[in-house]
C-alpha cells in the first residue's frame, strides 16, 4: 500500500512538524506531502524547505477575518498536494466547520493539554493556578468544536511543586514531540486506539 500523503499545517516555530517530519521515514506508513503555513515568515516553513519539503504560506492578515475566503484561499495548496491526512501543528487560526467539515477523520491536532481539561489559550499556567497535580498533552481528532473531537493519544506529567508555567511548557513540548508520531503511526496504518504515554 503506497503511504498515506500527510500535510502539516502550522503558525510558528515548527517542533512539532519537525518531530512528525523525523518519524516518516523507513517504514512509517506516510509522508509529508506539504507543510502550509498562515504566516509567511514562520520559522516552521523555513525548517520544512531545509528539509527538502514542499512548503506553501497563505497569508490570513489580508482576510481580515474573513474566515470562509481564507480557508478558500487554503484549500488551494492542500487540493494540489492531495493529502490523505491533515495534521495542525501549532497552527493558531480557528477553522470554521464549512472547512472542518471537508476533512472529517481526517484532520488532526495537538493541544497543550490533558483535553477535555484547558481547551483554548495558556493552558499551562491555567493547570498551575487550577492546583492541578498533573499535566500533559492530547492529539485529538478535529471536529467544529474547538479543542475537542474524538481523543487518539495523551501524554501525562506531574506539575513539580512551585513549577513555572514556562518551565511546565517546555517539559509537555517534549512529550509532544513523542506523542504525535506515536499517533501519525498508528493513524496513518487505520488504528485508532489510544495512545498512552506517560
Ligand atoms: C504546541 O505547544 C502545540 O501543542 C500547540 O502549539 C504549540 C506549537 O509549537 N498547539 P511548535 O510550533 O510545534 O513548536
């Protein structure tokens, strides 16, 4: 079976794409097939070129929020490339379900977070005034409700006492790095089981 044409979607610096790029290879049952980014000068696109991968950047500023004209403006790179699979990796605009709807079972997203517990925005430092003993982070299936959608993997860690929320953030980014390629792989093969790291 030829493998699965995977397009990682992003905003910022990419370590998560970089992750997901570094585990398809050898027998890994898919590829990238494009990295497209709403910001032309994240570094992510950058790292993705050096890399030798497709890249393509739709700038959402001229929209103005203008979602459905933007995400138009989207789909024309990802119908080019034709991924099977779509997976956000940092990406920081809100897709409307006209667009989520497209990519049902098959679009993806990491959230800093043990979902369904801080959707939304500095989840870190919320778990931390929240008096949470642990922490982590989920990939998830992408539905039209934001952060949410069927669980396929969670990454969990224990808060340490008197933990910064920069220093928390920094420690869940490294199990992110292990989460999503464990669940691309399994993904990708029509498992979805879930994935427990801890
Ligand atoms: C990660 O924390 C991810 O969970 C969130 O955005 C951040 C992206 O980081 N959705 P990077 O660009 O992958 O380094």
């Amino acid at each position: 079976m030829s493998p699965k044409r995977v397009a990682i979607l992003l905003s910022g610096g990419g370590s998560n794409m970089l992750a997901l790029l570094d585990c398809m290879t050898g027998d890994h049952p898919a590829r990238a097939c494009l990295v497209l980014s709403n910001n032309p000068d994240s570094g992510g696109l950058k790292r993705a070129a050096a890399r030798g991968v497709p890249v393509a950047a739709v700038d959402s500023r001229p929209f103005k929020g203008d979602r459905p004209q933007f995400e138009a403006a989207l789909m024309q790179p990802l119908l080019e490339a034709k991924p099977d699979i779509l997976c956000l990796a940092g990406f920081m605009r809100v897709l409307t379900p006209g667009f989520v709807d497209q990519w049902h079972g098959r679009m993806l997203n990491i959230h800093p977070s043990l979902l369904p517990k801080f959707k939304g925005l500095h989840t870190h430092s919320r778990a931390i005034e929240a008096d949470e003993t642990d922490h982590g982070c989920t990939v998830h299936e992408v539905t039209s409700a934001l952060d949410d959608g069927p669980i396929l993997g969670q990454a969990r860690l224990k808060i340490l006492p008197g933990e910064s929320a920069e220093n928390l953030a920094a420690r869940v980014l490294k199990f992110e790095h292990q989460l999503y390629p464990a669940v691309l792989r399994r993904f990708s093969g029509g498992d979805k089981r879930l994935v427990s790291l801890a």
